[in-house]
C-alpha cells in the first residue's frame, strides 16, 4: 500500500448514497480514502474524532494495536468524512469529522473501526462509510468492533450482513483498599520488567500464554517496543514472575495507567489503573500463580493511589470472569465483534 492520504474522493459511484443522504440536511461531506499512514493533519483530525467520541461514550472508538497501525503505516487503510460546511449550514468547517480505519494484511480478514464525532451525529455519515467499506471490502472477510453494545452499532453491522460473534466486558473495581494481600508461590520470586533483557523471554512466554488469542498471541518485538515508548509504559507496573531455581520466566502481569484528564465539557477524571493484560507459560499452570500475578499487579496500582481499576477480559472466559468478581470487580460495559466470512 501507498503512505500518502488519497487527493480525491472514492468514486462518484460509491458516493451516490452519500449524495442522496445529505440532500435531507444542510450539513454537506465527502468521503475520501488513505492508505497508509496518513498525513499529519488526517492524524491529527482522527485523533481529535476520537477523543470527542471518547468523552461522549466513556470509552476510545479505536483500540491501541489499530492506532499502533495508523502510525506505523503497516497494513492500514482508512475512509475520513470531512464537512464542507457546519450543522447550521452557514460556517465553514474544517478537518475530519468521521472516519473509519481498517487494519489487516491481504489474505487476512479485514479489521474495521470507526467513530463518528458527537457533533456530527444523526446525519447519516456512519452509515455513509460502512456502505463505502462494504463496497470495498467485497469478497473478504471482515471483523468489526463495536466499542460500546448501541443500537446504532448493531443498526450498521445489520446493514453489512455482519453477525454478533464475540463480547469483550470491561470490567472494574472501584474498592481496591479491600483487596486481599499478595499471595507467596513457593519457588517463585516476582520482580519488575527491564526492557534491556527481559523482552525476547516475555515475548515467548506471552506467544505461548496467549497461543489461542486473536490479537495478544500475534505480539512481536516490534508491537512490544512501540508500546515501551508509549508514554505511559512504566517498567515498575510491568511484573514479572521468576522460577527460583531455574531463572525461567513463568508469567507476568502488564500494568497500566490512564491519567487524569480535563475532557472538552471541562469534566474532571481521575487517573485509572489498568488490568493490562495477565499472562502465565502453559507449563506453569496449576501452581496458583494467576491469581498471585493478577493481585501483585493490582496491589501495585492501590499502593501507587489508583481508586478505580479496570480491565477487559473475554465474555466467555469464565475462570477469569469467576476470579474477577470474586475481588470484587463489576461488569462496566461491553465491546462486540460483529463478523462475515468472504
């Protein structure tokens, strides 16, 4: 694929719906398409679209690993929506107002997400751009994550021929002084991740933990180092646990914190911590060391302040789902993948 932002619309043919649609408001846009990363200003537009879209709905509309892609430019495509003029009809309007990013490699099924800016909703451009995607993703099977279970979500992957087939709960707990101590594996020693020699023994670990996974298993060292420089990567949130004996890395748990921030209403919020992702070697199983990781990491984010933790854990992984309520987690919301086969 090209790394440069397409210069015009997709074609007057995949556009006629898109026509026909904003003939019933004043609110007129195009669609047009980049492969690759696109130009900074398109970054910097579907940047904001998010984080608007993340201060009205409570969670982001694109997931770490698809904005990991957009940057890197590998495997990436998108469609943008931009506003030739105002809801009002009267001012001039600039930058993205709706995109959706599709991330995969060819022969691969094709992963959509994609947002549509608060101010902009209800004029038709969501179903713009999946009528736009359909069209260009005919005859290859395509997944779709809907962050957040709406009806407009289920509406537009309805239109699609798109079928409900995976839930991913995001869960959290909002009374971490309550949380039992730390339990002691005999043999087992946990210490903090040092990205100077711990990677290759944790990118192994993690393929084997997470083998039947359809995105944490696929890490590679490029997608760990991406994250190492992402600014909220903190090594002494990233712990490792050790066999005593032999120096084998048994498992792990990956820890993060989104900071507090000011969202576009002026709404406060605090700091989260983050169940990033909890990961033990199939040879090391039976040995109590998931929950002992899993409260490790947790007792890290109480004793570093954090009130509310959260965490996303598959819907129908029920030994996880079992220990998460039995700390005292709830479910907070839920994301759905809607699929076809090609």
């Amino acid at each position: 694929m090209s790394t440069h932002e397409s210069s015009s619309p997709i074609t007057d043919a995949d556009m006629q719906a898109d026509a026909d649609a904003q003939t019933e408001t004043d609110t007129m846009w195009t669609l047009s398409r980049f492969d690759g990363r696109p130009s900074d200003a398109v970054l910097d537009g579907i940047i904001e679209v998010a984080r608007a879209a993340e201060d009205a709905d409570g969670h982001e509309p694109f997931n770490e690993q698809t904005r990991i892609e957009l940057r890197r430019g590998e495997n990436v495509w998108g469609v943008i929506v931009s506003t030739d003029q105002s809801a009002d009809g009267e001012e001039p309007s600039e930058g993205v107002t709706a995109a959706a990013i599709v991330t995969g490699a060819d022969g691969q099924p094709a992963t959509i997400e994609m947002a549509v800016h608060p101010d902009n909703r209800g004029f038709g451009m969501g179903k713009d751009l999946t009528d736009t995607l359909a069209a260009q993703l005919e005859g290859r099977a395509v997944n779709a994550w809907a962050h957040g279970d709406h009806d407009a979500a289920r509406t537009l992957a309805s239109r699609a021929g798109l079928e409900r087939v995976r839930e991913l709960w995001s869960m959290r707990l909002c009374d971490p002084q309550a949380l039992p101590a730390t339990p002691v594996v005999d043999g087992v020693s946990i210490r903090a991740f040092d990205p100077s020699k711990d990677a290759e023994a944790w990118l192994e670990v993690n393929a084997a933990a997470f083998a039947s996974h359809p995105e944490q298993g696929k890490l590679t060292r490029s997608d760990l180092d991406e994250r190492i420089a992402e600014d909220w990567f903190d090594p002494a949130g990233f712990l490792l646990a050790f066999d005593d004996g032999t120096g084998e890395l048994l498992g792990f748990h990956w820890t993060k914190v989104h900071p507090a921030h000011t969202d576009e209403r002026g709404t406060e919020h605090a700091a989260i911590g983050e169940v990033y992702v909890v990961g033990v070697s199939p040879d090391a199983q039976g040995r109590g060391l998931g929950k002992a990781l899993t409260l490790a990491g947790l007792n890290h984010l109480k004793d570093e302040g954090h009130q509310t933790i959260m965490l996303y854990v598959d819907a129908d992984n029920a030994p996880a789902v079992a220990l998460y309520d039995s700390l005292g987690f709830e479910r907070w919301d839920v994301d759905v993948m809607y699929a076809k086969d090609a």
